[in-house]
C-alpha cells in the first residue's frame, strides 16, 4: 500500500497528464471503433508478437476492402489497405505474427544474449481458427517510437521522394567487410570491354583492372544508342547513384556493345557472364522500362507508405517482399535480363516501393530493420538457410563445388525459367542466355553445351550415375519437353530447347 501511494504523484503529474491527455484526443480524432481499440491496446501494451512461427488470431474482419476504405475509423482505413479484394467474400481475421518470424528467423537465445527486441506484425487472412502457420504478404507493424530503430527486428518508414542512401552504404560496406571471398568478383576483365566516365558522362575503353557498375533494365521504345548525345532516364540515375556511391565507371550494354561490327557484338555478348560476375555492383531497374528511371532517385517518386501515429506506438504499412514485387515486375518478363540478374554477385534492386540488396551471402530490404550478424551463420560468410525470401533464390548461398548432379539439374532449371520470358527478337533466344552457358562451362568440372542443350564431358559423378542406372547420357540431355503446345523457331535445331517458342 505504501509503494503504490508513492508513484501517485508520479502518475498524476501535470507531464503525465498532458501526455495522457494527447494520446486521448489523438484517439478520439481518429474515431476508432471498437475492435480497432482493442487491436490497438493489445499492440501498445506491450508490442510482444507471437511465438513459434504461428500467426494468432486478434480479431474478425468481415468487412469488405472497400466498407474499410470508407470507414470514419483510421485504423479500419489502415487495415483496408493490406486487405485484398479477392478476400471480400470470405471470413476473415486479423492475425498477430512476429517479426522476426516473417523476416529474419533469428533463434530467440540469440536475440535475447543481444538485447535485439521482436515486433508484431499484423496481417488479415481467411479464418482459419485460432492460430495459423500461414502468412500474408501485407502487414501493418506496430513500432515502438520510444525504441530505437538498430535495436528491434520490425518495420521501417521510408521516404518516398528520396531512398535511404546511408543504409545502402552500410549493406554494401557490410558485405565487402564480411564477404570477400564469396561476393567480390574475380579479376577476369571482359575482352573489348567500353564503360560509361561517371564524370564526364563519356563512353570509353574500360582500363584494365577496372572497377566498375553494371546497369540491368529493360529497353524502353527509343534505345540511347539511337542517339549518342542523349541518355535514357535509367541511365541518367544510375550515373548520379554511381558518384553517390564512390564508383567512376558505369557499364550499359546498349552504349558499350557495339550495335554497329557484328564480330565485336558476338564477342562481347558471348561475355555477359563475365561482364556482370566481374561488377562491383549491379543495378537492377526492376520495374517499368528505361524512360521509368531509378524510383527513389530523380523524379521519380516511390509509392506513399501508409502509417498512423497512436500515442508512442506508430502502425506502419509494410511492402510486399522486393522478391515478390521484383517477380512481378516488367524486369522479369524479359529473356536478357535472366542471366543478367543470375550472374551478378551483387544487386542493388530498385522498385516502386524501396530498395533492395542482395548479393551471395544475403539480401536486405530498405523497409525492414533487422540484424545482419545475428541472421548469418556461425562462418558468417552467408545467410542462415532459416532466413526466407530472397530475391534471387537461386544465388544466395551459392555453391561451387560442382562435383554433383546439382549444378547439372540447376541449369535445366535455370533453362526452363528463361524459356517462359519474352524477348523483342526471338533470333535473340540463344544469345541471351549465352552468359549463363558460358559461366557453367567455366566452372570445375566444366558443362558445355551444343545449341543451348548441356553436354558432360570427362569423369563425372553424374556419369557414374547414369552408367549404374543405365540411362543414355545422350537421352538424358534431350529429356526435355513443352507442356503446352509451341512453334518451331527454324534458326535452332529442332532437338534444342532455343528451337522452339511457348
């Protein structure tokens, strides 16, 4: 009884009283109804998410996207926007997760030794009881405004006029630190190899070494090549992030190959492999054409992140994941782009929503806090495999010991997703992938290939393989075949995939 006659003072003070006072007229402007209030008390009392990977059930969302959209409720508007359309007709609810369950998969004994705090994260899905171990691809997240930023796993504000260029420098510093042997490239300079001066905007022979950025985005209707004295949106960006980020040389395949002397252009196409795993960094244009620009960067304004401030709690609307906004884009229709976002070993990523990185021990994302060494392995060479969701899955992690069926079975697949991308030229089917083809042949043990299909060559584990199940070798690098009906491309063999279209 003495203890609490103590700290009545404390609570009744006038700054006490003032700031309960100003959380209430907050509440009461945003006109919050009575699930809200209770989803929002349940978020500020303690901002503790849920455990063990599973998503628990806070409260019914019955309503449809739009009854939300037009509610007097803030809160109810907020929700609105992670709600899909689809689930309109559906009962659903809102489910609480952790953070760090959805983004980082950091075992709690670590978090707890390093004093990291979780979040929640609240999304709506069908109803599926109390708790769910199915997760959605948009969340409101409650963040604490008194914690600071570095020390909890959660939602991050972003600008949308302007991308945060400290934190892509700390990814990149990062990497170089702790990535040496698995990120910067080899010294292998492409032959015949021209790059853009960032300084003085002028196209040259690259010096040798040469350390420089490469330049991945799709071509708009007008190619810059077209027109020497004028360079696209993209490119204009991508050399003022060049100078932003130290690097004097920018390398554009539309500027430095050349489009006029057919030999060069097939020497230096048959490169790509090497112009791309030989770059410091590329940049990846994910979304719209080369008159789109770099959003984030210029003119080009990033989509608004929709946020509400309740007394210290801030309820932040997350993004969908880069990697599923980067899919969905126009960059990942495209055929040249394949190998180009494939061969890199690190990728700044740039949407119409925030900035992504990843290289080939890990990715991040400009929308999320979370702790790079707590999420790498004990080597710290590379991601934990428990962390989900990178952009290119096919490069985190990646391995070069290539003694097994795995890096054959790899590039089928790797065949197989280019094969579903479009391309201006079809003449071009093979050439775009060429890059990729001659990564693999030169790897050890090499695969070649004739026409785009593999060949193994010499004493390899998969020939041992092949001999002990008593399979062709040649009819298992034909084993392939469309699941819907194509056409024939007369300028490829009929027996090569590049043979045929759909």
């Amino acid at each position: 009884m003495k203890r609490a006659q103590q700290q009545q003072p404390q609570l009744e003070s006038p700054t006490a009283k003032r700031r309960i006072a100003a959380v209430d007229a907050v509440r009461k402007s945003l006109k919050l109804c009575a699930r809200c209030e209770t989803v929002i008390a349940r978020a500020s009392a303690a901002l503790v998410p849920a455990k063990g990977g599973t998503g628990h059930q806070v409260a019914l969302v019955n309503e449809s996207q739009e009854t939300l959209q037009t509610s007097t409720c803030k809160f109810c508007n907020l929700l609105a926007s992670i709600k899909k359309k689809s689930l309109d007709r559906e009962r659903c609810s809102l489910y609480a997760f952790s953070a760090n369950d959805v983004y980082a998969r950091v075992p709690t004994r670590l978090l707890e030794q390093s004093r990291i705090e979780d979040t929640i994260l609240f999304g709506i899905l069908p109803s599926l009881g109390s708790r769910t171990k199915v997760k959605p691809s948009d969340y409101v997240g409650a963040v604490s405004r008194e914690r600071k930023p570095d020390i909890c796993i959660g939602p991050r504000k972003i600008q949308p006029g302007t991308f945060d260029l400290a934190i892509v420098k700390s990814w990149l510093a990062f990497c170089e630190a702790r990535h040496k042997t698995l990120c910067l490239p080899p010294a292998r300079q492409p032959p015949m190899m021209r790059v853009i001066d960032v300084d003085t905007e002028d196209d040259m022979t690259a010096p040798d070494p040469c350390h420089y950025v490469a330049l991945s985005y799709v071509w708009g209707k007008q190619a810059a090549a077209e027109n020497k004295l004028k360079f696209t949106q993209v490119v204009i960006d991508s050399l003022a992030l060049c100078k932003l980020l130290g690097y004097k040389y920018l390398w554009v395949d539309e500027i430095c190959i050349n489009q006029d002397d057919a030999d060069i252009k097939r020497i230096q196409i048959g490169a790509m492999d090497l112009v791309y795993g030989n770059a410091q960094l590329t940049i990846i244009a994910a979304e719209g054409d080369s008159a789109h620009g770099l959003p984030g960067l210029g003119s080009r304004r990033r989509v608004e992140q929709d946020s509400l401030c309740i007394g210290d709690t801030t309820f932040i609307r997350t993004f969908p994941h880069a990697a599923e906004t980067a899919r969905n884009g126009k960059w990942a229709t495209r055929g040249w782009t394949f190998q180009e976002g494939l061969l890199s070993n690190r990728r700044l990523v740039f949407t119409n929503q925030q900035v992504a990185f990843q290289c080939n021990g890990m990715h991040c994302l400009e929308s999320v806090h979370w702790p790079f060494e707590l999420m790498h392995s004990k080597s710290q060479r590379r991601f934990s495999q428990r962390v989900p969701n990178p952009i290119f899955e096919n490069s985190i992690g990646r391995d070069y010991s290539f003694e097994t069926m795995r890096s054959y079975f790899n590039l089928l697949r790797h065949i197989g997703e280019y094969s579903g991308r479009d391309l201006s030229y079809q003449s071009d089917r093979l050439n775009a992938f060429l890059g990729v083809l001659a990564d693999w042949g030169r790897r050890d043990p090499p695969i070649h290939h004739v026409w785009g299909v593999p060949v193994i060559l010499g004493n390899l584990d998969i020939l041992s393989l092949v001999q002990r199940t008593q399979v062709s070798v040649n009819i298992m690098l034909a084993d392939w075949f469309h699941d819907r009906p194509c056409s024939r491309r007369p300028e490829f063999p009929s027996w090569s995939w590049a043979g045929w279209s759909g």
